[in-house]
C-alpha cells in the first residue's frame, strides 16, 4: 500500500470569501461571563439587545459565538487581527436576521452571519466576501 504525502497549501489573501464559525458550550461561558468581560467585549447596543431577554447569558453566548465567527473569517483576508469589540452584531428585531458592523474601513467586506442555538450550545458561521 502506497501514501502519499499531504500537501499543504499556503493562506491565500487574494481569496473572494472566507469562511468562520464558532460553536460555545453555554455552561462553560457562564464560567467566565462577568462584567468586565462584558464590557471589554459587547457594544452598548449588543448589551442592550442581550439584557431585554429573561436569560441574557444565551443572548451573549449567540452573540460572542457571532463575533468569533466574524473575525476568524475576516481575518483570513486581511490576514491581522481586528478587536472583538470593533465587530458588532446587531438584530433589527427580536430573532431577526442578525447583521455585521465592522470599522468602516473595512466596507469593502460583506458578510453574511447565521447564529442558532440548541440546549447548552450556541453555534455562528460567518461568510467574509471582499
């Protein structure tokens, strides 16, 4: 029997889309959910939507799990970092369509979000298109 050997092949910039998810165990997140983190992380806006349920930490966790899935997609093509609390994800209504907020320059990106969430887990997938 004969292997072969992987190829790796290397991140490609120049690439169209880019594809980014996160999956949270709610429980685990409670853990280390407080008010600090709370604040270096969530816009005004997103704690506000999160607060008006009865059990806001699902809507953080929904939430995080979208901001994690955002920026692992962006950054495979812009290849750097940006801040977790410079992508915002806003909901026009209560279990709307959620939408992406970046810096303004980034503009040129599009990216399509979905969140869902199942018992103690909440699950993002992000598209990134240039």
């Amino acid at each position: 029997m004969k292997t072969s050997a992987l190829k790796f092949i290397p991140l490609d910039s120049q690439a169209d889309f880019a594809v980014g998810n996160d999956l949270v165990f709610i429980p685990e997140f409670e853990k280390s959910f407080n008010s600090l983190f709370q604040k270096k992380v969530f816009t005004d806006n997103e704690i506000e939507y999160c607060q008006q349920f009865d059990y806001p930490l699902l809507r953080y966790a929904s939430t995080w799990a979208a901001k994690e899935a955002v920026y692992k997609s962006v950054k495979q093509i812009l290849l750097s970092s940006l801040p977790l609390k410079r992508i915002e994800i806003i909901r026009t209504n209560i279990a709307g369509i959620p939408k992406v907020v970046l810096p303004e320059s980034l503009a040129h990106l599009q990216v399509s979000l979905s969140i869902t969430h199942d018992g103690d887990y909440t699950w993002a997938i992000a598209i990134c298109r240039k």
